[in-house]
C-alpha cells in the first residue's frame, strides 16, 4: 500500500470494521470482523457502532460528527450517514437521496444547499431474515456470515418455491421497493434529485431499484465504499485547501 500503514482509513460500523487504503494512487476498501486487539495505526478514524477500549485507537485522529459539513445535521445523525449524504452532495452538486443498504437499510436526504432533509430507517436484509427466524418456529436463520441458503441470482426466479429462498427474495424485494417509492416521492419535490446506493447490500438492491425507477426517475449510481471515500476526502494524507 502506498503511504504506509499510515495511509489507512477506518470507519467502524455496527456488525464489520470497514477500511480503505491506498494502492497505486487509488483508494481501495475492504472489511474485517470487529477486534479488540491493538490495530495497526491509521490516518484517521470514525465510529458508529461500539469502540473496543483494546483496539487503542488515537482520539486525536477521530473524525465526528461535527467535523462532517453536512449543514443542519442533527446531534442524533450517525455519522455514516453524514458522510455519505454529504460527499454525495457535493459530487452531484444538487439535492440527492443516498441509499445506505447495511446493518440498517437507511435513507438520507440532502437537499440542493446541502442541507439534511431527513431521512427513514428500515431494518436491512441480514437482521429481517434473523427476526423473522427468531419470531417463528420453522422459518430458517441465515448463515453465519448473514447470507441465505440457496439465495437466488438476479436473474432467478421471482417466486421461489424452498423458504429460505422465499425470504430472501421477498426480503430483498421489500427494500428495493421501500427506495423507489422514496425515491419517487422526493423527486415529484426535486425532479433534479439524484440516487446513489451504497453498503454491503447495494449490489444486491441495485438491479431490482432500477427496474422498479425505470424511465420515471435518475438512475441509481452504485457507490459501495461512499463512507470511506467521504472520510479520507475529509482526512486526507495532504489537507485540502477548499472542500
């Protein structure tokens, strides 16, 4: 990696530790399970799930919630949030809508000034697969690394016949409808409204969000490491002079 090991960004989340390096001049991301070993150190840092008291991490190097200028961001706004409605913003230079499909599918408005404009929450595929196994007596949980067994392609049947495939389907299904409607909704306000989707779930969303979208709104950009993208522009190796 270019920089070092100094060269690294973390955003901390609520089920993985999320990083972004340098390699060849390009910021490239990965994730890893939470530890609460030593890491090794990094440029800067941010959190919105727990902080491990053992991974050691320099408080000087934590990027906050008030160092995100995301205008009128409330005191309550994850962080994740605020970095990835504002980086959207400023590339698209206009009102956007940023889908955040993780731990918890979120969705956060950023108006044409830049302003937060609110935002939904819903519980993201993971965690409403283990719900509805943990609610009743014969569905199937997912598998340890949150994915479902037999979960289908794209491409694969819409009407799946084994359960655990039914699930995920109509989990997936669900969410990608909940971001059109929203979608839709924001642009009868703002039809200059743009649409970007990022998180662990995004690639799974995207082809299901563009075919509800269609021709009636902006097509979704798919931005998988958006958060660490924002943090490192925010934090980066040589300060900027304007943002």
């Amino acid at each position: 990696m270019d920089g070092g090991s100094a060269a690294r960004w973390l955003l901390i989340g609520n089920s993985r530790w999320h990083w972004a390096g340098l390699q060849d001049g390009e910021l490239i991301s990965w994730h890893a399970a939470p530890t609460s070993a030593p890491v090794e150190p990094v440029h800067a840092w941010a959190a919105v799930g727990p902080v491990p008291a053992g991974a050691d991490l320099p408080q000087e190097r934590r990027l906050l919630l008030a160092d995100v200028p995301l205008r009128e961001a409330p005191p309550w706004l994850g962080i994740d949030r605020a970095l990835a409605g504002w980086l959207a913003w400023r590339e698209r230079g206009g009102p956007v809508l940023v889908a955040d499909a993780g731990t918890v599918l979120s969705l956060t408005r950023v108006d044409g000034s830049g302003r937060f404009a609110g935002g939904r929450l819903m519980a993201g595929l993971a965690l409403q697969l283990r719900a509805m196994a943990a609610g009743t007596q014969d569905l199937p949980p997912p598998l340890p690394n949150g994915a479902v067994a037999d979960l289908p392609d794209q491409g694969a049947e819409s009407w799946p016949q084994e359960t655990a495939a039914a699930m995920a389907v109509g989990v997936r299904r669900g969410m990608a409808a909940a971001v059109v409607a929203a979608t839709l909704e924001v642009a009868q306000r703002e039809p200059e409204v743009g649409l970007v989707l990022t998180g662990g779930d995004g690639e799974q969303l995207l082809p299901l969000i563009a075919e509800g979208l269609a021709d009636r709104a902006p097509v979704p950009l798919l931005r998988p490491a958006l958060c660490l993208e924002a943090l490192a522009a925010l934090r980066p190796l040589r300060p900027e002079r304007d943002r």
